[in-house]
C-alpha cells in the first residue's frame, strides 16, 4: 500500500517579501530547498502560524544564501512580512521505505541551524 507522508518541512520560517503582482507561487532560498530536497515547481503546503491560513503552492528559486521566503501572487493575500510559515512538501511512500521527514530549522534570518 502507498501513503501520502511528509517528506520534508521547512519549520517556522520567516515570510520577508510579498509580490501581489507577480506570476504566483512561493520563493524559497535555494540553499533551504537543497536542505529540505524541495525542487522548483513541487507542491508544497503552507501553514502560517500567525493567522491559521493553509493553503498550496508551488516553489519557485531563491538566491542561496538570501533567507528569501516570498508569497507570490494570490498567496501573497494570506501572508504578511513577519509572519512564521510552515512550508510542507508530501510524497508517496511505500510503508517499508519511508524512514521520516526531513526537517530543517532556522534561526531568526531563515538561515539553517
């Protein structure tokens, strides 16, 4: 049988930009995705902590290094800079081959601790 997991999460990260006016989706720091095994155009959830929105999107590339978490787009109405997001990333596993999620922490700048 194979079951929807998570397969990695970017935990209480910092929203730093919004771009209302922009193709939608959500720029993550590259150095994060890479961390996080998140690919460019993967589906990803998003839980903001602040307001109690979920919502989906998919990833676009951010300057490595750059801490950049952006809501693009529509996602960009249910965000604030500031905010803490979850970001969650799902894949389909067989019960023996699925050993967990990845979990990456920042700290305050959205660097990786």
């Amino acid at each position: 049988m194979t079951r929807t997991m998570l397969k990695a999460k970017l935990h209480r990260v910092k929203i730093t930009d919004k771009n209302l006016h922009y193709e939608g989706s959500i720029t993550i720091d590259e150095d994060l995705m890479k961390l996080s095994d998140i690919k460019e155009y993967e589906l990803v959830q998003i839980a903001n902590i602040n307001n109690g929105q979920r919502f989906e999107t998919y990833v676009m590339r951010g300057q490595p290094g750059s801490g950049t978490i952006a809501l693009n787009g529509a996602a960009a109405r249910l965000g604030e800079v500031g905010d803490l997001v979850i970001i969650m990333s799902y894949a389909l596993y067989e019960d023996e081959e699925y050993e967990g999620p990845t979990i990456v922490r920042v700290d305050t700048q959205n660097h990786p601790i």
